[in-house]
C-alpha cells in the first residue's frame, strides 16, 4: 500500500467536533499509527502551529521556557506532538487555559495515554478530551464508513452477508497489520523488520521519558510471552515466572505497556446471575501484526493446524472492534465472558443501558454446533438483554445458528 498516509481516518470528525468545545484536545496512541499526520491535516483546515518535541530544539524551548513555549500562538490553534517528551509543559497548559478559556485553543499528541501518567492526571483532568488512535482499522484501509458496532446494537442480522474472501485472505490482513508504515513494506520479511526496530526504538525512547522502571530491557520479551498467551485468560504468576520477573513488581510493567497503547486488557465480564464467572482478563497486543512478528508467524505459517491461527484471529478481531468503538456512535465495553464449567464468549459488547451483543471468532470455513454453546447460554441467562450473537468465521455466506445467533462471514466487520 503506497498512501496509507492519505487514507481517511474516521475518528477525524470527532477531533473537529472536540476542539469546538474543548480546550485541550488530547489525541494520543502508539508510536507511528499516525498522530502527527491527522494533527497536520487539522492545521492544514483550521489553520495555526504545530511543533513536535521530537525535535531537539523544541523540546529545549519547551523544557527552559515552559510558559513562553506555549503562549507562541497567541489567538491560534497550537498542536504540540509528543508531549510525554516535556512533561514540563503541563503545568503552563493548565495555567493558560485557565486564564484564557476559549475552545480549542490546544490538540497535543502523544505516544503514551498522557492522563494515565502521574505527571499530567491532576494538572489536565476536566480541561481536556482525550481521543485514542489506534492503527489503520480495515474499514479504512477499504476506504469504508460506519460501524459495525452500532450496525450490531441495532439488532441488524446481517443475514444476507456475502464474502469472497476466504481464509487465505484473512491470514494476509491479520500478519500485515494496521500500522501504516508496516503496510508500507512490500514483503512480510521487511514488516517484521520494521516490527522488530518499532518495538526497541519505544523500548529505548519513550519508555524511559514516562517511566523510572529499571528493567526497561526486559519489555520486548514481555511483549512476546504476553502475545505468545493471547486468547487465554492471564495467570499473572505464571506469566512473571516466566519474564523472570517477581510477581510483586509485574503489575507497574504491565501497566506500562498499556499506557504506551502496545497491549490492551479485554477484562472478564459478569451477567450477575451466577458466580462461576471466571475473573481473569485476557490480554492482547493492540495489533495483530506486531502480535504475529513477536511470536514470528508468518502468514505461511498460519495454517489451519497452526495453534497460533485462533488467537491471532481472535487478536485482530479484538482489535478491530477497540478502533471501532472510538468512532461508532453507541458507546459500549468491550470484554470476555468464561464460566468455571467452559462456557465462553469471546468478545462482550456491552451498551450503557445493559444491551449486549456476543461475538465468537473462528479460523474455520465452517461452523459447529459446539461453536453455538457460549452464545446460546449467554443468550438464554440474559434474556432479552441479548441483543444478537454472531459467530464471526472465514465462510462465504450468512447461516443461522439460532434464536438471534448467527454465523457471519468474518469482513462483516468492515465491508457491511
């Protein structure tokens, strides 16, 4: 792909509507998902100043002179990209739009969620609206609108769903990936390189401006061991043991990742109506390329036999829907449901007002009656709470599955 840089992100509209009411609009995500471009074409609309602290002489000006950095646009929009580089600067924020409180007088950026960091949770809470990016979603790399989300919470069975993509297909989009750089690489051999120096140029810059922890180097091997156990549910002792790293210090590593949008927790959910609930989360890299290079699956390799097919589609899946619910217009929680006797959802959708839509993900062409188990029990212990359950898998077609359960070509999530 030669111009991801210029496809459509369909957040972008909420960042417009943001900085009509807001002060401080917060746009953070990873490292290269394509922040500084998106702030580029707000300025290029609305016009203004935009400096980056990846530059060493910006950022000295923003560390000497905290308040005249950023009163350097007076009457202007500022964007400020990758402030986690001078956490100096948030202080000033405060102080400026607290004398001048107009709206979108500030979109700052950053490689890390800057309202998680202890240096900027007090000085920026309630003057700010944070927007999460994440990588290129399938409906934009297809150039695509809407929401599946919002398609699912309406009841829609997507019943008349066709797909020629079959499992082949699948396989390509979930090894390549949503970063915009790696789709820019023409061979699977240089996305895993440019994988592989994404993930130590973060270990080696950004880790160390947001975080004091004084086994930095160990992240990389961490990331692979957590993408090695994704779409099961994380025993936290087991995974320290193996990270050689003690269970009572894991937790501010794990959080880390987290906080520089490397890894995301799908938490367990309950239906309250029975305690077998299984509390453990599961945890999964943001996106199902770097998860594939870290534990070095190729799309050759992902093979029908391969145990590594499921969780990586299960990964993409996942994250597919955490892009989506930045835009869709319904606001739900994403999480897993398993029981202690084997009953599992995978994905749990959750509106505000209790309505829930399940999703299954299965590499298979095909759907067993065994694939229907987790979402009819989910189904008939909610009641009419259950909105829909789909079966997302790599088949051509649509097929009933049950009382509002459904198994759907798996690009229904971007194609319908």
């Amino acid at each position: 792909m030669a111009a991801t840089s210029l496809l459509p992100r369909l957040i972008m509209p909420k960042v417009e509507e943001a900085l009509e009411d807001t002060r401080i609009v917060v746009l953070q995500g990873a490292r290269q998902v394509g922040k500084s471009t998106l702030a580029s074409q707000i300025v290029a609309e609305r016009g203004g100043v935009a400096v980056t602290l990846d530059d060493p002489t910006a950022r000295a000006f923003a560390r000497s002179d905290p308040v005249g950095f950023v009163e350097q646009a007076p009457g202007d929009l500022l964007v400020i990209d990758e402030l986690q580089r001078a956490p100096e600067l948030v202080v000033a924020l405060k102080a400026s739009v607290d004398r001048d409180q107009r709206p979108g007088r500030f979109l700052v950026t950053g490689s890390a969620n800057l309202l998680d960091l202890a240096s900027t949770h007090e000085s920026l809470a309630g003057r700010t609206e944070r927007i999460d990016l994440y990588p290129l979603s399938q409906r934009e790399v297809d150039r695509r609108g809407g929401s599946f989300i919002d398609a699912a919470l309406s009841g829609e069975t997507f019943a008349h769903h066709e797909s020629a993509l079959r499992r082949e297909d699948y396989v390509d989009r979930v090894s390549a990936g949503g970063y915009p750089e790696a789709l820019r690489r023409a061979t699977a051999q240089r996305r895993a390189d440019w994988y592989a120096n994404y993930v130590s140029q973060i270990v080696r810059r950004d880790a160390p401006d947001i975080s004091g922890l004084q086994r930095l180097a160990d992240l990389p091997r961490l990331l692979r061991l957590i993408a090695a156990r994704m779409g099961s549910t994380m025993v936290w002792s087991s995974l320290a043991a193996d990270a050689g790293i003690p269970r009572r210090t894991l937790d501010p590593y794990i959080a880390l990742l987290g906080t520089l949008y490397l890894t995301h927790v799908l938490p367990a959910w309950s239906t309250n109506l029975t305690s077998r609930e299984v509390k453990q989360p599961k945890v999964f890299l943001v996106d199902s390329g770097l998860a594939a290079s870290l534990v070095g699956a190729t799309a050759e390799a992902l093979t029908p036999g391969s145990a590594l097919l499921g969780p990586l589609m299960e990964c993409f899946v996942v994250g597919e829907l955490r892009r989506q619910q930045t835009w869709a217009a319904q606001r739900t929680t994403m999480h897993h449901y398993r029981d202690s006797r084997g009953v599992e959802v995978d994905v749990v959708l959750e509106a505000p007002d209790g309505r829930v839509v399940g999703i299954e993900v299965k590499a298979a062409a095909t759907v067993r009656a065994s694939d229907v188990r987790g979402l009819a029990a989910l189904r008939d212990r909610l009641g009419d709470r259950f909105i829909a359950g789909y079966i997302l898998y790599a088949g051509g077609a649509a097929v009933a599955a049950g009382d509002r359960i459904r198994a759907v070509p798996l690009d229904v999530l971007w194609s319908a």
